[in-house]
C-alpha cells in the first residue's frame, strides 16, 4: 500500500503571499500583515484536508488568504489613522475646511453641505470669537462648557446689547454638527440647545431717508464704487454676499432685470430693476469699460472698505457727505447705529411705503417673519406721516458716472460682455 507524500512548505514565499506552515497534521498559512504581525490561518476548516494538499494548491490558498488579511488589516489601520488624525484635528483646522469649501468637496451633500453664501460672515465669527480661546484645541476634546466660555466672554467684552451673539452660536452649532456627520470626529454636538442666547430687546432699527440716499451717493469723498454698492443694497434689498457675487452678465439691460444667482438660502433669484437704478448702472457699465460678463458689478477691492466693518464704514461716508442724523450714528440702550445690513431693511421699508406686497418683496429679499414685516411697516407709516416719496431718481445722483453718458444711446442696446 502506497502512501500519498505530504506536501513540504516552501522555505520562502514572495514577499506578501505568505509561508506555508505545517504545525501537527494541519498546514497553516503565516502572513506578515502591515501592522507588523505574524499570524498563521488554518488552511483547513471543519473537515480537514491538509494531507490531500498538493504543494501548489496549498501555496495558492496561502497567498489568497495573504491578499484577503493583509487588505482588511490595512483597511482597520487606515480607519484607525483617520479617526486618530480626526482626533488630533483642531477646531481652527476643521474649520477652515468647513468655510474655505474642503469639506463639501470631499464628502458632497452630506448633512446639507454644499456652497455656503455666507462663508465669509461664518469665517469672520470664528475667528473673532472662537478659535482665539478654542481654536488650537482638539475638536473631539471640546466640552459644553467651553461653548458656554467661548460665549459668556464674547458677551463680556461686546457688551449685553450685542446681538450677534446668536450668530456665533449658529456657527459653532453648524461646525460642530460637521464635525459629527460626515467629519466622524465625535459621537455628539457640544453646541447644545440649551446654551442658545435669548432673544434681546427689540431695538429701534435704522434705515435711511430718500434724501439721505442722494445725498450719500452724491458724496466725491466717498469711493465711486462703494456708492454703487450703496445704490444697489438700497435698490434691490440683496444681502452683502449676493451684491458682492452679481456680475454684469446678470444685468439685462435690454428687458431691464438683475439676476442674482447667489444667496442665503441657495435659491437663485431674478427679478425687475427700477428704472433709474439700470439707468446708473448703465453709466458705471460704461465707467467701468464695458466690462465682460463675468466680472463683478463691484470688485470687492474696489470698495476700499476696512475689513469686515461694513457698518462703520457707511456711518463714516454718511458723516462725510454731511448726513449726521442722531440716530444714524448714536448708541442707545434701545437702539443701535446703522449698519451695513440696514440698507436692506431700507429697502423693505420703502417698498411697503410705496405699495408693494410681500410677493414683490420677498422675490428680492427672501422671507420675512411677521415680526420683521411689522417692524417695517411701522417705518413705513412714519415716511407716509412725512409725506416723503420712496425709490428717488438715482440715474444721474453720481456725479462721476455722467462723463461718458453720451455713450449710453439707449438702454435697449446695451448688453453686458
């Protein structure tokens, strides 16, 4: 009777296909795994058929179990690298990725990420507020109570009336809901709800008057470009991001409409310009050079604005072309100086005292709360009580625009780009 040989394992398998071991009756395959380990797998399971094996068989199962182990394994030390690396990430770091638009690109609409119009206000909060006292500071290590410091001292040094407190906590709340889902950094949201600010006191808001408009845009001390800017917050009742993202090619000169493709809410919009607002944007067109249809209505650096004070900004041109009106530029305990943001609520409050509905309205400036229309239409009733008439003609209020006039021969001509 003639015994079958057994197969004998070879000395040395190429690198990664693993060795043929024989412990006993049963052959095992030895894997060197990218952790570092050795480990032997059984090449047989319930019923064994080591002996039956011939040697090419044998190093042909090795080496598939070689590939499967070594790929899972690397697999758990690549999650394990990411969530190490997640835990190491800094406040600061994760949310740079968040306002610059990383995160969007690499994980898509996860959790409703997408192009963020407000980037630049969120990116200005955090660095104001947050990562100076948190910044440098582990995501996964975050507390409440740091979020509850990192307000408590933002209100400290902007005083109890300062109402973008609740900002701050919209951004820290949104950045670390990211860093939950899809950025896997931790299993909950510091940014609870119960440390959300309560609404402040309503305050008396500002808005200018048709006058105070004219005036401000008639002003050579100020900026060309900064008091088209104004026109156009006044006019059209879009948020800074949006006047900042328009381009010529949105402006229809010929059938006299403004499409605004960027705001808040991520809707694009596109609606009327009042005549004498496309009558001074034609005069910039042409001020401008006939720019091409992608480049801004107004280039950002061309506002020479300082920074992120919009609001100081426009009191200061307000003041210098002789507009010092008391509650422009005083504080009060229940009232606040004009800010850039007031220009839209211009908008909204010579819109209702000329008429207007909310459909009209909210085409140009989104939704409004009850709260918000009622204060507005407040503000209306007081311009009607001082019979003054809304939307003056702007065509010709800055001076500058008017030297190449000669060269818009008709509206219905001209075409951006």
């Amino acid at each position: 009777m003639t015994t079958k040989a057994r197969p004998q394992a070879p000395k040395q398998a190429p690198h990664g296909a693993g060795t043929v071991v024989r412990r006993g009756k049963h052959l095992y395959a030895r894997v060197s795994l990218p952790d570092g380990t050795r480990p032997d797998y059984r090449l047989c399971k319930d019923v064994c058929h080591c002996n039956e094996m011939t040697e090419a068989r044998a190093q042909a199962t090795v080496a598939h179990i070689a590939e499967r182990e070594r790929a899972r394994v690397a697999q758990e030390m690549a999650i394990q690298s990411r969530r190490e690396a997640g835990q190491r990430l800094t406040v600061k770091e994760f949310g740079e990725q968040w306002t610059s638009g990383e995160l969007f690109t690499k994980h898509g609409e996860v959790n409703k990420l997408g192009p963020k119009a407000t980037a630049k206000d969120d990116e200005y909060r955090l660095k104001k507020y947050v990562y100076p006292m948190i910044g440098p500071r582990p995501v996964a290590d975050i507390t409440e109570q740091d979020i509850e410091h990192v307000l408590n001292e933002a209100s400290r040094k902007q005083g109890p009336k300062w109402r973008a407190k609740v900002h701050v906590y919209q951004a820290m709340r949104r950045l670390f809901d990211l860093a939950v889902m899809p950025g896997r950094i931790r299993k909950d949201n510091p940014v609870s709800r119960y440390l959300r600010p309560g609404r402040t006191k309503p305050m008396l808001f500002g808005y200018l008057y048709p006058s105070e408009l004219l005036t401000l845009l008639r002003c050579d001390k100020v900026p060309v470009a900064r008091r088209v800017l104004y026109a156009l917050a006044v006019y059209t009742g879009l948020r800074k991001g949006s006047l900042y993202a328009l381009t010529w090619g949105g402006v229809d000169f010929e059938h006299g409409t403004l499409t605004s493709l960027k705001s808040k809410t991520g809707l694009p919009q596109m609606f009327e310009v009042q005549s004498s607002l496309a009558k001074l944007l034609a005069h910039w067109f042409e001020h401008q050079g006939r720019p091409k249809s992608n480049m801004p209505i107004v280039v950002a650096t061309d506002i020479e604005k300082r920074g992120e004070r919009e609001g100081e900004t426009l009191r200061d041109d307000l003041t210098a072309a002789g507009v010092t009106r008391e509650a422009l530029h005083d504080r009060k305990p229940n009232a606040s100086p004009l800010r850039f943001h007031d220009l839209r609520a211009t908008f909204v409050t010579w819109a209702m005292r000329e008429g207007r509905g909310d459909g009209w309205i909210s085409d140009r400036t989104g939704h409004l709360t009850p709260e918000m229309r009622a204060r507005y239409a407040r503000a209306a009733r007081t311009l009607q009580d001082l019979n003054y008439q809304p939307f003056p003609d702007i065509s010709a209020a800055i001076p500058e625009l008017l030297e190449n006039r000669d060269n818009v021969i008709s509206l219905g001509a001209l075409k951006a780009g």
